[in-house]
C-alpha cells in the first residue's frame, strides 16, 4: 500500500491529535501525519531501544522497525489516546528480539555518552536501572502502565493525561500512585531500593536527554514507507530492520480474550491435576501416613531464627532512611540488630503469636524494653517496634509517630 505523499501540510498537522493522526493515516495514507507520530514519539521509542540494547547503531536499527510496525499496525491500535504506551511495548520487543538475535552483551552504560545519568541517582543506581526499567514497566497492568508511559516517559502532565485517556484526574493520580508503588516493590524485590522521588526525578532526566537525530527521523519515514511497498532508492530499508519489523509481526499476538481462555483451561487442568492426586492419597490407608512420621507445625519461634537483611526502614516523622546494610539475626531467644556501619544491639526477644496483630518485645541488654507488632509471611518479615517512645505498643504497620521504627526485610539465603 502507498503512503499518500502531501494530503495536509506538516505544520497544519503538528496540532492533530493522536486519533486524528491514525485516522488519516490509516484511511488516505497521509505521509504528514504519519510523519508527526515519528516526531512526537521518537524520543520515546529512542530511549526505550538504547536502554535494551546499549548499543547506538543497533538502538537506531530497532528504532526504524517499531515505526515500520506502526506503519503496519496503526489501524489495529484500540486506544489511539495511548499510543505511547503501545509504542513503548513494541519497542521493548523489538529491542529484546534484536538483542538476541545479535547475541550482544550490552556495552557499558559509560560509553552511551549521549544519555546521561540522573543528577539525584548514584551512577550506578541508573547503570543498573536502565537494563530493567522496560521489563519491569510492561509488566504493569494495562491501566497503570498507559499512565506511567504518558507521565514520566513522554513528559505529559496529569492533566494532558486525564484528557488524552479520557478519564478524571483524580483516576489518573490513583493509576500513578499505584503504578509507583508496584514498579517501586519490583525493582525492591530485584535489588534496587529507589524511592518513588528518587525515580521521577531519574526518569525525567533520561528523557530529556534522548534526542532523535533529523537524518534518523528521515531515514525512518523513508524506510517505513518502503516497509508499505512504495518503491525507493535501493537500500533504504536495511535487511536487518526489515527483519526485525517481520520478526515481531510473525509473532504470536493473541487477543485478550484468547489468552483469558488459555489462562482459565490451564487452571482447571491444574484443579483437575490436584484432585487426582487427593483421590490417590486418600486411597492409602491412614496407618501409612502415620508411619512417615510428618514433623510437628513450626512456632513462629522457630520460623523467625535465621538472619533478615532489610529491603526498607522507616522511622516516625522522618520517613524512610538508607537501609545500609540493617540485619537482624535471630538466634535462640536472641535478636541481635547491626548494620554496616557498625551498629550492634544484642536483645532478648520474645513472640505473642496468640494477639492480634501478632507481638514482639525485645529487651536489650541496657534493660529497656522494645514492644512491637511483627508480619511474617515465608521469606518476608515485617517489624513495627517502638524503640523509644514509651511503652505503648503500636497496632499497625505505620510509623507515625516519634520514636516508632519499621523493618521490612527479606530472609538472607545461607552460606553455601
């Protein structure tokens, strides 16, 4: 199919919106508006492509068959309002499909010297975060993630974002919110402790920095409209972005649905799986199940003794401070607090698992006492304790007032 080559002038169509600029493109082939999209989010795809692949070339070569996709694609895009979003998941599979195919080992983040590291972040908090910033936001559920990509990837305002999604700013505030706190818990969970501040700030910094060349963007709309089937100059659409443009459209994208049905039928196959094995062991005589001698249930007493490295602390009216290195190491009836930078408390402690919430109080060895709450679930322990505020007990996980001290900490794998 042939792009229309002047419908609308470049200029009259910088104002469209989004919907209107696939419409036209979509329905009379209009090279200006396609050309507006390739502009309007070509910083965002940029920036997605180089984090991937750390690679200048190979992130430009990924850049141009995203925009041959959406070229494909635009008539298919349910919700022309967040085309960022949709951009920013093709370009995240693009780029991991070129990954793989090259077999690169990224290069050091250092040598992209055209993407800086955020001023507020430690460099190597960014060098570790650009890897991982893309998987972890396409994991987010659609709603969160179309208004994360709008607001700190694309730079839209709350408001810009309401309008454009078509719902109330107060909703677009609760997805953002959310949509913090779960990439936040993530990016905890992989080793990264960044707060929601912290990210912003590192978000906002790496796309202003992204730049999109105008011998890219060029190139871009030149190879995209060879990808449709206008004839050009030999050698405009590269093998290898050609490639990488097929390669995604080959790949199975199955509807929403499809995959609620796949999602279902695997899990009645699971119930059906557990039942059978049931029905087998209750055919074996319960004499049998007596004599493997199944250990007693563990107390809370013997769950909690190992060593818990803290993910996050928090102290009341001062918020979260640097984890620095917190353990606690349960031992017997001990509890011994340090830290690295050389932090040593040594407490007895003992568990009231029959309160709600559960209880816990430490008696140092200076003689104070330490009443608190605890939460412990597998490999996660949560402590709310109050370290010098009296001896009032606290009933929630909130540090909110002075003196209050919360420990959320994961269990430290042993040595092997």
């Amino acid at each position: 199919m042939v792009m229309a080559k002047r419908n609308v002038s470049s200029g009259a169509a910088d104002d469209l919106a989004d919907e209107v600029l696939l419409e036209r493109f979509t329905s009379r082939r209009e090279e200006a508006a396609f050309a507006v999209l390739v502009r309007r989010y070509g910083r965002l795809v940029l920036g997605v492509c180089r984090r991937v692949l750390q690679h200048e070339q190979d992130a430009e070569d990924a850049f141009q068959a995203v925009f041959c996709v959406l070229a494909r694609r635009a008539a298919s895009i349910r919700q022309p309002g967040a085309i960022g979003a949709w951009l920013h998941a093709v370009a995240y599979r693009i780029a991991r499909k070129a990954q793989a195919r090259k077999g690169r080992s990224p290069v050091p983040a250092d040598d992209l010297s055209d993407v800086p590291a955020a001023e507020e972040s430690p460099e190597w908090v960014w060098r570790e975060l650009r890897p991982i910033l893309d998987e972890e936001v396409n994991r987010l559920p659609e709603k969160y993630r179309q208004a994360f990509v709008l607001c700190f990837l694309e730079g839209r305002t709350n408001e810009q974002a309401a309008s454009q999604l078509g719902c109330p700013l107060g909703t677009i505030l609760s997805r953002l919110a959310r949509a913090r706190e779960r990439l936040r818990a993530r990016l905890t969970r992989r080793g990264l402790v960044l707060s929601g501040g912290a990210l912003a700030v590192a978000l906002a910094t790496e796309a202003a920095g992204v730049e999109v060349r105008q011998e890219l963007t060029q190139t871009t709309l030149q190879a995209a409209a060879d990808f449709m089937g206008r004839r050009m100059a030999p050698g405009t659409l590269s093998p290898r972005v050609s490639a990488l443009a097929k390669g995604y459209l080959r790949s199975p994208s199955q509807p929403r649905r499809m995959r609620l049905a796949i999602a279902l039928l695997v899990g009645l196959l699971g119930v059906v799986v557990i039942a059978i094995v049931l029905l087998l062991l209750l055919r074996r005589p319960l004499t049998a199940l007596v004599r493997r001698g199944a250990p007693p249930p563990q107390t809370d007493e013997q769950r909690i003794q190992g060593t818990w490295r803290a993910t996050r602390v928090q102290i009341g009216r001062v918020g979260d401070v640097p984890v620095g290195g917190i353990r606690l190491t349960f031992a017997g009836d001990q509890c011994t607090l340090t830290s690295d930078i050389g932090l040593n408390v040594v407490a007895r402690f003992q568990i009231d698992a029959n309160q709600t919430p559960l209880q816990i109080t430490l008696h140092p060895q200076r003689g104070d006492v330490w009443p608190g709450i605890y939460l412990l679930e597998g490999n996660s322990l949560k402590i709310c304790i109050n370290q010098g505020g009296g001896p009032e007990r606290p009933t929630t996980f909130t540090v909110d007032r002075e003196g209050l001290f919360l420990y959320v900490l994961d269990r430290e794998a042993a040595a092997p």
